[in-house]
C-alpha cells in the first residue's frame, strides 16, 4: 500500500471587513480586487450577517438532514442544479464519491416541486429563502466591487445575478458531510469533497467554529486547465467570518487575471489533529441568469452565456472523470496519508 505526502504551506488568506462599506468603497475595491489576484480565497467579516443568523440556519439546515432519507428523497436532486443528494457527487480529482449529502436550493422557477413540503418541515422554505436573501445582500456588495475592479459599471454584476428573474441560477447549498470513526482506519477511496474548483462567479461558504477540514491549493493560472499549486494550506472557521472564494466563471470573466482556486474538504486521517466529528456548511453560489452575456474586457475568452458556461464545465468535468476512472482502475489504490509543513 502507497504512503501519500500531502504538504503545507502557511499563506496568509486575507481578512477584509466591510465595515462602513459605502464610504470605504474604494479601500475595499482594492483589497478584493488584490485577494482574487494573489490567493483566490478571503473572508469578509462585519458584513451584517448576525451570529445568530447563521446559527439559526445551521439548526435548520441540521434539523432537514435529520429527516429520515425517504422523506429527504421526495425531493430529489434534479439536472436544474436542485434537490437532495447524498454520495452521489464525484469529483474528476478524486475518482469517488464525496461521503456527503446536500440539499440544493435556488430562487427561481427551478425550484418547482423540490421545495421540502410543510408537511415534513414546516418553515422551512421561509426560513431558508430569508437567509439566502441575507447572503445575497453581501454578495453584491462583493460584485460591485470586482466591477469596479474590472472597469465595469458597478451595477454590472448585480444586474447579471439579478434573483428576481424566473431564469436565475444562483443558489445556496446545505452541506453535512459524515462522522468518521477514529478508532478505524479511514477507508480507501474516502474524500470528503475532492480537490475541486466552483463553477460559480463567486463562492460565499459558511462554516461551523470546530468543524475543520477546509484546505486551499493555489497555482492555478488559466481557467481552461486543472493545473494547481503542490502544497495545501488550512483555513480554520472562525465564528462570523464568511468565507469566499473565485469561480471558474469570475476567472474566465476577469480574463484569468482573478483567480479561481482549487479547494477540498480533507477526510481525517490523524485522530490528535483532525476533527473527525459532522461537519456543516452551507454554499452561496453566485451564478448567472442563464441568458446572461459572458466576456472578460479583453476578450481572451469568446462569448458564451451562463447556461452554456455551466454546461460546459459539466461537461469538462465529465470528461476529466472518465479520464480519472480509467487510470484507477489501472493503478492501485493510494490509502494512507502523512503531512509534510513546507
């Protein structure tokens, strides 16, 4: 059996407040617009999202993972990005299922019929939408700025993510990721959630004090490759902080001058450091309006809209998989890990 290395590196991820946001606009411009070029990866703080807020949506979305899985099943995950899943995501990094489950949710028509009934969990969609409009609140705040970034007007991105309209494809995601014995070895194959980039423009994540596991990769360099960095770095939760990180489609639509990075949800494999508990999150994803226009301002990508960009990462990641499936069942599994600080 293998001996996998997986190194670390400390890099500072930036911390950026959006404390008096209208008039420190410009401050805070320069500060995003200088975290999506050198890391990809940031968390914002005094962003108006209470603790409790966040607290009250965990306990909601902890108490829908606890329905039994028929109930759960009735509104399965769809092809229109929403519904129930459990272990059924793989990631091309990885070959395996994501030991997982998650509850996809969006604003629009889309959401049709896979909204949990009141009858199994009653509030629920009240409570769920009055957070998601809370998160999308900040997120275009952070759009205004990456406009401005751009030299687009500051409305620009806004107006793109525009969740009033039946055709919006931003949603936010309900994570519960399982507990892992300690006393056991960690099974081979076992991920969490696989080295990955986000599709999205922009990736609000929400994360629970304690429940670690969260690690970034940078390198990546164009938007058309998988490359990425060699060593990992750690981004515990912190109480309040958000965390967010560029997408594929923020990448292509700065021309790959902000970066989009690799990230994973690293499966335990030292009892004396890892946390082997349940882990919840909950993903914003900003995404486009399907017939929303995309093209950086220099043109270095041809135009596509944001259906057609969705589609096509699905399909690379298609692809990149079968490639992935192929070559494990031509290699022998790697089980074990050992962690190397550069």
């Amino acid at each position: 059996m293998g001996l996998e290395t997986t190194k670390y590196s400390d890099r500072i991820v930036p911390r950026i407040s959006l404390h008096n946001f209208h008039s420190r606009l410009d401050e805070i411009t320069q500060q995003l617009v200088q975290a999506a070029e050198d890391v990809g990866f940031f968390c914002v703080t005094d962003h108006g999202i209470s603790i409790s807020e966040i607290e009250s949506m965990f306990s909601t979305s902890t108490d829908f993972f606890r329905l039994p899985d028929d109930i759960k099943a009735t509104v399965p995950w769809s092809s229109k990005n929403v519904g129930w899943e459990k272990n059924a995501q793989i990631r091309p990094s990885t070959g395996t299922p994501d030991m997982k489950e998650s509850y996809q949710l969006q604003f629009g028509s889309n959401m049709k019929d896979s909204w949990i009934s009141e009858l199994h969990f009653p509030e629920f969609k009240r409570e769920a939408l009055a957070f998601m409009h809370r998160a999308q609140e900040v997120s275009e705040q952070l759009m205004i700025c990456f406009a401005r970034g751009l030299g687009f007007p500051d409305d620009f991105f806004v107006k793109a993510h525009d969740i009033s309209r039946p055709n919006s494809q931003t949603c936010a995601r309900l994570l519960h990721y399982f507990p892992v014995d300690p006393a056991e070895p960690v099974p081979d194959g076992y991920s969490r959630a696989g080295a990955h980039t986000d599709w999205s423009l922009l990736t609000l994540l929400f994360q629970r004090a304690g429940e670690s596991g969260l690690e970034i990769c940078p390198g990546r360099e164009a938007v058309t490759t998988f490359g990425m960095g060699d060593s990992w770095t750690k981004v515990e939760p912190v109480p309040g902080e958000i965390v967010c990180n560029i997408g594929d489609m923020l990448m292509s639509w700065s021309d790959d001058r902000f970066k989009s990075t690799f990230h994973r949800v690293k499966a335990p494999s030292d009892p004396e450091r890892d946390y082997y508990g349940p882990r919840y999150s909950i993903g914003f994803f900003c995404q486009p309006s399907k017939d929303c226009v995309i093209q950086g301002p220099l043109k270095k990508y041809p135009e596509t809209t944001g259906e057609d960009f969705i589609q096509s990462r699905i399909s690379r990641n298609f692809a990149a998989l079968q490639a992935k499936k192929e070559a494990l069942a031509k290699a022998p599994v790697t089980q074990n890990t050992r962690e190397i600080t550069v």
